[in-house]
C-alpha cells in the first residue's frame, strides 16, 4: 500500500516537473506529451493490466453520453451568446473551423487517451485503487492532481494563460471537468468514454472559444461570461453535468451494496444449512 501511495506522489511529482519547466520555457504546446513515456515506464514498472488501467471497452452505455454532452453543452453556451449579440462570425472561415474540429474530435480521442486520461484516470487511477482506496477518493485525488498539473499552464505561459480575473473560474472548471471524467471512469470501468468526451470537449472549445485571450471562430470576447472553460456559462454548464454523474454513481453504490448484502445473507444461509 505504502509503495503504490509514493508512486502516485512521485508520478505526479515529476510529471508537474517536466510540464512547468516546458511551459515556462514556451514548450507549453507539447507539454502533455511527457505524459506518454512517463505513463508508460510506470506501467511497465507496477506491471499494471489493461482492467487496471481502464483500457477495457467497460460499459457501452456511457459511450453515447460521452459524445451527446459535450456537444449538448458547448452548443447551449453558443445559442446564449448567439441570442444576446455575443458573436461575430463575419471574418470566420467555417470550412476551416470544421475541419479542424472534426480532426481534434477524431484524432484527439487516441491522443487524450495516451497522454491525459491514461496518465490521470488511468495510471494515477489505478496507482490509488491499488492502495485500497474506494473509487471515490480516487475520484477526489486523480481530480486534484489534474488540477495541480493544469496550473503552470495559467502561471508560466503567455500563449494559454487567461485574464487574471478569471483564473478562479478556470481552475473551478478543470476540477469540475476532473471531476466530470473520473466519474465517466468509475461509472464504465473504462477510459474510453472520458477520452471520447475530452477529445470533443477540446475540438469544440479551443477552436469556437479561444484559449488563454486568443478570441476563437465565434467571435465571442466576453469569454468571462460565455466561456466553457473560462466563463460562468461553463460553471453551470459542467457544474449540472457533474451533479448528473455524481447523482448516478450514487444510485450505482448504492445497488452494489444491496447486491453485496443479498449475496452476503445467500453466503450466511448456505453456511447454516450446512
């Protein structure tokens, strides 16, 4: 137990090493690559297996949610912005902007998987459920440490840091987005879904909103209000998809107790008659 604990620590350790020494530098595009070779030396090094890690296919019926939602949402934001004269779209060039979205919801998919969701709900998930943890406190750890790796991003670069003045609500969002897909994990067994949901996620947000002060395809600037991620909008909006997904896995533990129980008193009468 003690040994999967110090390896959690020292993962995350060296992982928010290496990505804030690379985004002070201005590497911070290719920061979550170092995410891949230190998932995978871990890996190798645990002996961790493929149900461990959460590259299972899992339950199938989270698959049609992880794409529905993300696409649901970011869409809500952009019809609010859209009916209160928050857009401009005169000089976006759609052929392009879908393009790009379709390529980053697609390919992105295998490259969450690699980097952030097989390193965070994956490894770092595995490392804690090793230590005989519930798979709620490797809810709440996985997501803090997501957070934590998340900040060199707002305090050393330039290219992805957002106005001061909302760093607050970017750092509510990252642990409701945390969050939002360790709860996909717990509920499907699998990270497949969550990478699914994360690649979509990112393919519409950076492309129609921006990142850091960057203005994105929708012309919308008052990204403090009508942002996914930086904006309040986007608190409600992932605020309520977590709410969803917590009141879910509440139902989940709650019929697994009854099913442990049930199978507990088959076990105590079978002892009996015997």
């Amino acid at each position: 137990m003690q040994q999967h604990t110090i390896s959690f620590f020292f993962a995350v350790l060296i992982d928010i090493c290496i990505t804030s020494t690379m985004d002070a530098n201005g590497y911070g595009a290719f920061s979550a690559i170092i995410l891949i070779p230190l998932s995978a030396v871990f890996i190798w090094l645990g002996k961790h297996s493929r149900a461990e890690l959460g590259v299972v296919v899992g339950k199938k019926s989270q698959y049609g949610f992880s794409v529905l939602i993300p696409i649901l949402g970011v869409s809500l934001i952009a019809g609010a912005a859209l009916l209160t004269g928050h857009t401009d779209t005169t000089e976006t060039d759609w052929n392009r902007t879908w393009f790009n979205v379709s390529l980053a919801s697609s390919v992105g998919i295998l490259v969450v998987l690699l980097t952030e969701e097989g390193f965070f709900r994956g490894l770092l998930w595995s490392l804690t459920m090793r230590t005989g943890h519930s798979e709620k406190f490797a809810l709440w750890a996985t997501t803090a440490a997501f957070v934590a790796w998340h900040l060199s991003a707002v305090f050393l670069t330039e290219e992805y840091a957002p106005p001061a003045v909302q760093v607050p609500i970017y750092l509510v969002s990252a642990t409701l987005l945390g969050l939002i897909w360790g709860l996909m994990r717990q509920l499907s067994g699998s990270v497949w879904p969550a990478s699914i949901y994360h690649a979509i996620w990112n393919g519409l947000v950076y492309e129609l909103y921006g990142f850091g002060e960057r203005v994105g395809d929708l012309g919308i600037s008052a990204t403090w209000l009508y942002g996914p991620e930086l904006g309040l909008a986007g608190l409600v909006v992932n605020g309520a998809v977590f709410y969803y997904l917590y009141e879910q896995s509440k139902k989940v533990g709650a019929v697994t107790q009854v099913d442990e129980s049930r199978t507990e008193e088959i076990e105590l009468n079978t002892a009996t008659s015997q």
